[in-house]
C-alpha cells in the first residue's frame, strides 16, 4: 500500500561524513556490484564500454568547490557544530575548499514518492523505515522519481543482456537504493558483513549504517556531536540519513607568512652558536 | 522537466475530450441542448475519440504499459490513482447519455445523466492537474493557478470542438454558450500570462540549498557524479529550448486564444462563416495548447537540478 506506515522506532539509515569522504566512488562502485548481482538485481548498463553507457546507479558521488565567505556571518540554523575549534580558526576567510558529496535514498520518514505511487509498488517498510520499490507492481509512470527532490530514484529502461534463470525482466521500472535489506538481515552472511556494501567498501569510513530512530545508538550519538545536518529539510520529507559537515579549513592568518612581508629576528633569543653565526653571516 | 510527448498528448487531448464532455452534459442537464439524437452522439463520440486517445497515449508513457490496470488501486493517496479511476469512470454516465438521448433531449434520466457526466468530466480533469500540482520538487507545477488553468483549458479546447460540431447546423450557436467560452478564453488566458510572469521569478534551486553548505561559501559543482549523461540528467535536468520560450508563449498564445476568439467573434458577427471558423478555431486551440503544454514541462524546473549546477 502506498499510505505510509504509522511512525516505526526504527530507523535504519546511513550518516555520510562530508569531511572524511574523499570522493573515490568506492561506494557507488560496490553499491552496483552488490545490487547487480543481488535480490533487487540486476542492474544493466547500456552500451557499458560504449560511446554513451547509461544504467541505474543506486549511489552517486558528486564533487563541489565551495568559494567565498558564505552566509556564515548570519547565524544561519543550519550552522554546523564548533566544539572542534579553536579560536584561531575561523571560516571567516577560509580558503577554497572541495568536498565530495555521494547523494543516494535518504530513506525518508514521510516521503511523498511513496504516497504519489499509483500501484502500491513504492512503499515504506513498518519495521524499520526502508523505502523500496516492489519490482512486479511498478508501471514505470516516474511519479515517484518526480516527487523526489533528492534524486533518489531512477527508472532502468535497459534490457539486461541475459536472463538465466528466468528473472522478470526489469526494463521498465524504478530503481532505488534498498540499504542493502538483501545484506543488512541476510543471516547466511557473517555478522560483521551485514551492513550496506557502501558502508563496507568505503576506505576512510565516511559511512556509518545504524538505527536513527535510537537516541542512544552510535550513529545518533556521532550526528549530535558533528551537527549531523538533513538535506532540503524544507519539503518536509523528513529523511532519515544525515550529512556531517565539512570541518572548516585554518584560515589565511595562521598559514606561514608570505614573501612580501619583512621578517624580523630578535638575535638576542638566539642560542649562542646561531647568535655567533648570524653575527657572522650579517657582517 | 523533460516534454514527454505522449504526456502532452494525454493531457492536451484528454482535456478535450472531458471539457467537451463536460459541456454537452451541463447543457443536457440545464434542458438547453438542441433536440435530437444525432446532435448528442457526435459530440459524444468525439469527445471519445479524443478522451481515450488522450489516456492512451498516457500509457506510452509508462516503463511496462501492460500493467497500467495496477494504477487504479491506490486511490486514497495517489492522484494518478484517483485520475485513472475518475477517467473511466467517466464513460458510465457517458454511455448512460448515449443510450437515453432521444427526441427533444428533455427526457429526465437523459438529464440526470447529463448532470453526472458533466461532474465526472469535472473531477478528471481536476484530478490530471492534481497529478502534477502535488508534486513538491517541482514549484512552477505548485503554482495556485495551475488548477483552474487545467479546467478552463479543458472548457474551452472542449467547448470549441462544441462549437465545431454544432456549426454544422447553422444557427446553433446560441449567443449564451458563445459568450460564456468568450469569458472563459479572457479568464484563462490571463491566468496563463499571470502563471508565466510568475514562474519567470522563481528562483532555481543551487547546489549550495541542495547539499545544505551554502552557509560556508559559494558551491559550485565541480565535476559530476558520471561522465555520461545519467536519468536524472534526461529527465529532471531538462534545459534544451528553454531560450526559445518566449516566442513560443507568443505563438501559443496566439493559437489557442487570439485566433480562436476572434473566429468566434466573426462568426458571432457572419454566422454564414460559422463553419470554417469553428473547425479552424478549434483545431488552432488544440494545437496551441499543445505547445502551451510542452512549455509547462520544459520551463518547470525540478529540484534535483540544484545538485549538477
């Protein structure tokens, strides 16, 4: 059914830490991996080695520069946490700075891809908050990709280049992150492995899975103390991954200082063996 | 947004076809409808012809179209859902009216058939507008005048092919219907140029709202999430043509409202030109809204977008 399910206490998701990610793909590249080959698979690509390959990606990673002074000087709400600085530095004229943001399902609490769904096919899970598409319901009409401000969702209109084993084929439908539900509860796998393949593959551990709706879980815990922050909280989708801020850069004034300006040295602070050589070397 | 074809199709013919619909049952209703068989099942059977090539060319636009029959189950949450069931059930009072019409059309069930008709035509094209006004990422489509404009277009694209049909004998036009569709033409055109003057001042999202870090400076997308073009790209990030837009507002303007009135007008005036007029007037008005509503999608900007800027 596409009406959302009454609020669950949990709430599984992931938090991206925007100062760790260094933009490898890691995640995306394991997220295809795992979701090609697993229960929501597969996940053709048309022309992968062509001129134009095209194909659902589940996770994928942007980069932006970010230049200039900003808003930061109005108080902004969405100002991130400060209890890691020090008072030397200041964003007040932090330098150009780049950060990789990989953007996937944030797995929303009231998310209106869901309740646009015609069909039933796009649905919210009552035990934990997993949003998923039902594969043998979905028509393919967009809506719900259309209702997603986040890009979440997108419709693989390619024909996988072989059916073995008599699976549907999956032209013609939406496809959305799963938060690995095929992993994260697959017993078969050992315990340690059952968390999304992002999570598992990232090399600087910029991706934490765990329960959001526990106030007391390690993930909630990290977004409180970096100021874990929702995208576009304005649609009122209420998603349930959060971003971590950048930690701002040191600013100019505690960088060394440049040519231009004259150095001065106090040659009386000067250990003997210097004051003689700097006697020595200034006649 | 990316211009589907078949959703402009769907919507421009579709609305039609209902507003058409809509007419003929409130005149049948009201008891003003001019006698006769005849003069109820043509307009019927054009509103049909227009009404179902409209949805089914809705269905072109769907991943797996065999399974469209799916769509009428979530009707309590989904306005697609509601738009389909809303549709079809528009062809019960519309077959109800074919099989009562008869004789001086007077005849009370054909009324009351005509009544329903007229408010299930009503409620489908509010839905197919309702299909696209909740749609939060997209704030040209949240706009209030979209609603009425999906009415009133479909009132007077249906009433002109009305008028089309009843031009064929001459005299029909009754001086009522002909200034009602006048009226209705003013209103919606001016809503349409208040709707674009309106749409041109949004601010497009950036990449600074969409990933949350404006406040520390200007974001710029530094290099994409892939070297290809991706869905979300085709789809969502649509910007071909958009500098054509304002000659092409010019040219819908003048085909589905300029022209038309003032055939309508010329008519009102040489009803001896009637016929020509209506045909002509009603076809420009078709295709005028049709390029109205490729400009609904290629000027409506979604949110997503923000993130490749």
């Amino acid at each position: 059914m596409t009406a959302l399910p009454s609020p669950s206490k949990k709430k599984l998701g992931l938090v991206i830490d925007l100062d760790t990610c260094v933009g490898c793909h890691a995640c995306a590249v394991a997220c295809k991996e795992w979701n090609d080959g697993g229960q929501f698979g597969p996940l053709p690509d048309s022309e992968p080695y062509g001129a134009e390959p095209h194909g659902v990606w589940f996770n994928r990673v942007h980069t932006y520069e970010i230049t200039g002074d900003g808003r930061r000087e109005t108080g902004d709400v969405a100002e991130p946490s400060e209890n890691t600085l020090s008072s030397s530095i200041s964003r007040a004229s932090s330098p150009v700075q780049t950060v990789h943001f990989p953007r996937s399902c944030l797995h929303c609490e009231t998310p209106d891809c869901v309740t646009v769904c015609p069909t039933g096919a796009s649905y919210k899970r009552a035990e934990d908050g997993i949003v998923l598409v039902d594969e043998d319901k979905c028509i393919g009409c967009q809506l719900c990709a259309w209702a997603c401000p986040y890009g979440a969702r997108e419709i693989s209109l390619e024909r996988p280049h072989k059916q073995p084993d008599g699976r549907p084929d999956k032209r013609g439908t939406m496809q959305k992150c799963t938060l690995c539900v095929d992993r994260i509860y697959n017993e078969t796998l050992d315990e340690s492995d059952r968390q999304p393949a992002c999570v598992m593959a990232c090399p600087t551990r910029a991706r934490y899975f765990g329960d959001l709706g526990d106030p007391d879980s390690a993930i909630s815990q990290l977004v409180s103390q970096r100021g874990g922050y929702a995208l576009m909280p304005e649609f009122g989708y209420k998603p349930v991954n959060k971003y971590l801020p950048p930690r701002p850069r040191r600013d100019g004034s505690s960088m060394p200082a440049s040519s231009t300006q004259e150095e001065t040295l106090d040659p009386a602070q000067l250990p003997p063996l210097l004051r003689w050589l700097d006697r020595v070397l200034t006649r | 947004m990316k211009p589907a074809l078949s959703v402009i199709f769907f919507t421009v013919l579709s609305g039609a076809g209902f507003g058409l619909w809509a007419w003929l049952g409130g005149a049948l209703a009201l008891g003003v409808y001019p006698p006769g068989r005849g003069n109820v099942l043509a307009p019927l059977a054009i509103g049909f012809v227009f009404a179902t090539t409209g949805l089914l060319s809705s269905t072109l636009h769907l991943g797996r179209p065999s399974r469209a029959w799916r769509a009428f189950s979530q009707w309590n949450s989904s306005w697609l859902s509601r738009e389909g069931l809303a549709s079809v059930a528009t062809y019960l009072p519309m077959c109800a009216v074919a099989g009562l019409a008869r004789g001086s059309n007077l005849f009370v069930p054909t009324r009351i058939a005509g009544a329903i008709l007229l408010i299930c035509a009503l409620l489908t094209l509010v839905c197919t507008a309702r299909i696209y006004t909740s749609l939060k990422p997209i704030a040209a489509w949240r706009d209030a005048r979209v609603l009425p404009l999906y009415l009133l277009f479909g009132a007077w694209s249906g009433g002109l092919w009305l008028w089309a049909y009843l031009a064929f004998d001459p005299g029909i036009l009754a001086m009522p219907f002909a200034l009602a569709l006048l009226a209705i033409a003013s209103i919606v055109s001016g809503l349409k140029l208040s709707y674009w003057k309106n749409i041109d001042g949004l601010r497009a999202p950036d990449a600074g709202y969409a990933t949350g870090l404006g406040h520390l400076g200007n974001v710029r997308a530094l290099e994409g999430p892939s070297t290809e073009e991706s869905y979300l790209t085709r789809e969502m990030a649509f910007v071909l043509a958009r500098k054509h837009a304002h000659k092409l507002r010019g040219i819908a303007l003048i085909l589905f409202f300029v022209l038309p009135a003032l055939l309508l007008i010329a008519a009102l005036m040489w009803p001896a030109a009637q016929r020509p007029c209506a045909g002509i007037a009603a076809v420009s008005c078709t295709a005028g809204l049709s390029v109205e509503r490729w400009l609904f999608f290629a000027q409506a900007k979604h949110a997503v977008a923000g993130y490749f800027r």
